[in-house]
C-alpha cells in the first residue's frame, strides 16, 4: 500500500485537464474525482452510515465550526476522534471553521491571531484562530486538516479581498507548523474572490511554503456572478502543482463538477443532495423535479426510472410525495437517499466517460441538461 | 394452508388464561401475542419498512382517519391499496376512524348515521359514519378492519357512557353488513367505559350478530385511573369466546401487555416506541431512560448492552445523545430502531416464556421493573 498522502493519477484526460486520480489517506484510498457528502454534525442529515457505505463513499467532510459547538471536543477526544464517535470508517475531511465563523456568527472581532465571535446557537463568546482551528482537527482526527482561512463574501473590495489574502496567507504558515494528528494531511486554500492577481499571489505563496498536501479553491460561489466561477476554477487550477490533489470547495452543481474536473479539478463537497432533499427537489440523468408537485399524485413511477437506490426500487413518487406532503421523516430520507446515490452515479459516470475517452460528450451532455439558463 | 381468518390456538398457558396462536390473514399468518407498530400515515414514524421486515414484523396498523384525509382515498384507490401504496407485503389492520372523529376532531355534531365533523389538518366539514368507514377500509384495502365505534374518553357519565354504548352497536350491525375487500376480517368492538355492566351487554350484543372474525377491547387506558384498566380487561375478555383472537386497543405498556395476555389478550397495538424515541426514551429489558440526559454525554455504552439491533451495534449513547441534542434525524431513527427491536423482542421472550411454562416469571418480572409505582 503506497504511503499516506500519495496521490497517484491513473489517467490524464488527452481532450481536457480531467484526470483520475487516487489519493491514499490513513483511513484508505479515496478514488479522484470525488464527491465528499457533508456531514456537519458527525452524520450527513437523515443518513445512516450503512447507506453511504452501500454507496461505496470513500470520504466525508465534518464541520470543524459546528462540532466544536456541539458536542465540543471534550467529547470527541473522549471517544477518541471523529471516526469513532460516528462509527465511520473510511476517510473524513474536515473544513477549518472559517467560511462558519464569517458566514454564521455575529459580532465578530478580527485579530491578527483569529476571529472572536459569538456561537450561533447560544451567543457564547469564542475565539478561533489557525492554531485553535488545527488543535480541534487534530482532535477530530480527521485524515485531511484544510487550513483556517478567511472567505470574503462576494461583493466585496478588491482592499478587503486583499486583507483577506493577507491573513489566509499569514494563518495558513501558522497552521502549517501545529501538531498534527496521526498521518493527518493538510491542504492550503487559494483565496482572493474575483481579483486574479490576488489568487495567483495567494498560490504562489502558499505553495512557497512547501508545506501542504493538497490544494483547495475556496471563495468560490459565494455570491459572485455565474459567469465568473468557471475563469476563476481555470485560472487557480493553472497555477496548482499537477501532482497535488485540487479541491474546489462547496460547489456540487453536476454541471460545474464536470466542467472543473475539465479544468483539473479532483475533490467536491456540498450539501445539495441532502438538503435540496428536505424540500422534495430530486436529482435525476435527465435533470431535477419536485417531487412535493401536485402533478406526482397519482404516478406510480418511481423518483428516476432505471434507478437502483432503495427508494426507487421499492415506491412510487405518488408514495414519496405523499410522506413529504405530511412531513414524514420517512420521505426525506427517501429522497436523500436517491439524490445521494444520483451523485455517486453521477461521478461514477463522469469517471467512466474520462477513462472511455468521452468525457467531451458527458460535458456536453451535463451542461445540457444541467447547465446555466443561456444568456438572453 | 388455513383458511383467511382461521385462528390456530397452538398452546394455552395452564396457570393463565394466556395462549399463543396464529392468525391467518390474506397477507400471511400473524403469531399471536403479537404487538402491532402503529404506521398511522402510511409509514412507521422514522422507519421504512426493509427495518420492520427486519425484525419480522408481520402486521402493522394504518390510521384510517389520517390516511382518508391525506393522501385521500383517491390515491390509495388509484395505487390498489394500502398494502402496495406503502410496499408493505405483510398484514395490515386498520381502525375505523372513530377513535380520531371523537378524539381529533373540532365541532362535531352526531346524527344516527355518524359524525360530522372538521378535519384536523385544514378545517374542512366532513362526515364519517359506519358505511364511510367500512367504505374507506374497503379501499385501504387492509386484512383486519375495524368497525367504526364511539370511544368516549374518561370520565364520563353512565349515561353517556351507555348511549356510547347504544350507538356502538347499532354501528356494529351496519359494519356488519357492508362490502368488504377480498379476505377483509372484520373485528367488533367492546366499549363500554369504567362500566362492567355496559361492557357485558356491549360483548354479548356484538356475538349475537355472529358477523366477526375477532373482538376488540376499546375504551381502555383513556383516561380512567390505573388501578380500573385490568380489571375491565379481564372482565371484558372473560366474555369473548375463546376461539377468536382478542385486541386490546391502543395499549402498550410492558406490563399492562404482558398481564393482559395473562387474562387472554392476543393483540396489541401502540404508538410508545416510536413516539418515545422521538424523545429520547430507550426501552430496555432493565426500564426505560433518557438517552438525552447529560449523564450520558461520554457514554460508550450502546443504549442497550447485548442488543442486537442495528443502533447498538454501531452507536454509543454519547452519539446517539449528541444527534437527538442537535436535532439529527438520524438520532430519531437510532432510538426507533432499537426501541422497535426492544419491543419484539419483549414479545418473542414472553412468547418463548408461555411455552416453556415460564410466563408466571416473566410477568412478575416484567411488573417488577416496568410496572405501575407501588401505591403509598
């Protein structure tokens, strides 16, 4: 078995930047491209891990942010990591807690160590920086820290932007020196929102310090116009090394996985399948539905035809829309288990079409049916 | 094999009037003492039904009140009935509605026919009666129906009471006599309230019309103080003929279960494990606790050591705690699951007791760790 953090890429795409890649972490191989299901709080929402193993999921994200909150790390340490208190045994990736602290608390002081700022479930007052991010991911336990990074909102001025590299850059050196947990890996993360400049500066330097195992995208879809995410994904990807691992962070738009996996992209994470789920939208080949539509009273098809998930093998959308219509748990977790199992065939797919050298046509396909309204 | 609706008694116990048997329903045989997990809008709350099938489940019980107002009989109509609505392939037995219709309901006004009334969910005027319900029933499509009763709550006067009564039976005659699903077992319905008087002639006015596959104990645990609920169990089924299965409506409390089979109760039926588990309450063969409870922050405990359902053999109460805590479906599912398996389990260890001549044992030590407070 090749050491921890060995990505080896098994294939490179002659038509595009796309490759398959497999990056071997301390709790198993995680096969590139990846799509992380997010499980914020040590689960993904109305999933149990036997569903997501059925799915031969290789990797979760967990919030550093809200785990820290809840059950806090006296627990966690307790039981001796993350992977033990939810009972997962393939690998998880945690995020850093920043895009949460500046997204989701209130009263935020900035200093040149980290962020105070008030918990959003109660209003206690808390302090987090690259070391306190890093000493809870060491204790989680995660396979793969990502470092404590500030994540403007889009709009935001190309000065603020600049700050904000500033610190990623200056609390990324900081994170690369903490302890680590055992054969815990670390990625760095490009900021600087739509300013080019700033994220080839941001990479650059990140890379300087020699010190990460792979390379994230963040700052992505957070507000900026559709047409600039596809330029930024390219222009960060042309800077990163070929032989790291590259992830752009909480985008899972079928379309936009596709076209950065063409652009080089290997690792995803969002929380679509499951919380578009909760209000009955459904991911199929051939695009999503509302299920809750009055429309699906009466049909006895299944969520997607052909489909072998377990809400599709054994009820109807008349059935399924009849459990969301009366708030039954029953129908959430139905539909997050076919969206769920609709990702991985998703990627499963796009994976097949790049070893099969058709990946111009699953492109072209996805964007079809998938894509971005065309301009009018 | 035997006839729809034939009731094998296969064993009866020589020191109480408890036996085991099986009844034979057009979806399979039913062992009897048998609990019934309560699916009151067309799914086990929490659970699907591969976890029901799981624990052999071989009857569930639909709400016919509930499911004729959401999804409407239109739906199930549409879909060929209950049992391929919800993809379940055992027995089903449903109420008749009139539990809800008086329970429910706002503004109802009776009429000899039945009841007017508003539904629950958006206020509108609805009627419902013993031809609507059988009705209803017909298209649910179930293997038991149950004939549409007045279960008036306690206390009420002897007056009411016996009225109640009056109206019960003359129901019960139309019930009788309407069309009904292929292999549909139709159960009459003992009320009666705290009285005996009203009960027996309830029971022997119902045998008289010689038109049901097996009587019911209505009217019981609604209010009346602890100390009157056996006595009015074993004064009821001391009337029923001993050939035909007896349910004891709406009770599921370990020990009034497992003494009420000792008076000759066959069926049950109720909403505790499920309900229960939405707030954190674990049965165990040791009693019931809050798995919510700080205690068990740091629990590695499962919620039932040696149990081996699905929850227990993966999850600690610490996880478990933590998910109910921060409102994750997946805690709801955990506790559901186990205290569904708590609950068949209680019945297949009292089952295997009666047959080994060890049930004298098992009720004293069911009474002994979930029975009522002694009174002081």
């Amino acid at each position: 078995m090749p050491g921890i953090g060995t990505f080896e890429i098994t294939y490179e795409d002659p038509h595009s930047k796309a490759r398959l890649g497999r990056l071997w972490t301390a709790h198993g191989p995680v096969d590139t491209p990846v799509f992380m299901p997010v499980g914020t709080q040590a689960t993904v929402k109305s999933m149990a891990p036997w569903e997501l193993e059925a799915e031969d999921c290789q990797i979760l994200l967990g919030n550093t942010y809200h785990l820290n909150v809840r059950p806090g790390m006296d627990v966690i340490e307790h039981f001796g990591g993350l992977h033990r208190f939810q009972d997962w045994k393939s690998a998880i990736l945690t995020d850093s807690g920043g895009y949460q602290v500046f997204s989701l608390t209130k009263l935020r002081q900035m200093t040149s160590e980290g962020v105070w700022f008030q918990s959003h479930v109660d209003g206690t007052r808390m302090f987090m920086g690259p070391k306190e991010s890093m000493g809870i991911q060491r204790i989680l336990g995660s396979d793969i820290a990502m470092v404590f990074d500030e994540c403007p909102p889009c709009p935001c001025t190309p000065e603020y932007a600049c700050q904000a590299v500033e610190r990623t850059l200056s609390w990324a050196a900081v994170c690369a020196e903490q302890p680590r947990a055992q054969g815990q890996l670390v990625f760095g993360i490009v900021q600087g929102g739509v300013y080019p400049q700033l994220r080839e500066r941001c990479a650059k330097e990140l890379l300087a310090l020699g010190a990460f195992d792979g390379y994230a995208i963040g700052g992505v879809s957070v507000g900026e116009p559709e047409e600039l995410i596809m330029p930024g994904v390219h222009m960060t990807v042309d800077i990163l090394p070929r032989e790291r691992p590259r992830y752009l962070m909480g985008v899972g738009q079928w379309w936009q996985m596709s076209e950065s996996v063409a652009a080089g992209v290997d690792m995803f994470d969002c929380v679509m399948p499951t919380r578009l789920a909760r209000h009955g939208t459904v991911f199929t080949r051939n695009g999503k539905y509302s299920v809750r539509a009055a429309g699906n009273r009466l049909d006895e098809r299944p969520l997607e035809e052909g489909c072998s998930c377990m809400a599709c093998r054994r009820f109807s959308r008349g059935y399924i829309r009849h459990l969301l219509n009366v708030s039954e748990i029953l129908g959430v977790r139905l539909t997050a288990l076919h969206n769920m199992h609709a990702y991985f065939d998703f990627i499963s797919r796009m994976r097949a079409s790049i070893r099969e050298d058709r990946f111009g046509e699953f492109r072209a396909e996805t964007a079809r049916v998938y894509g971005p309204a065309p301009a009018e």
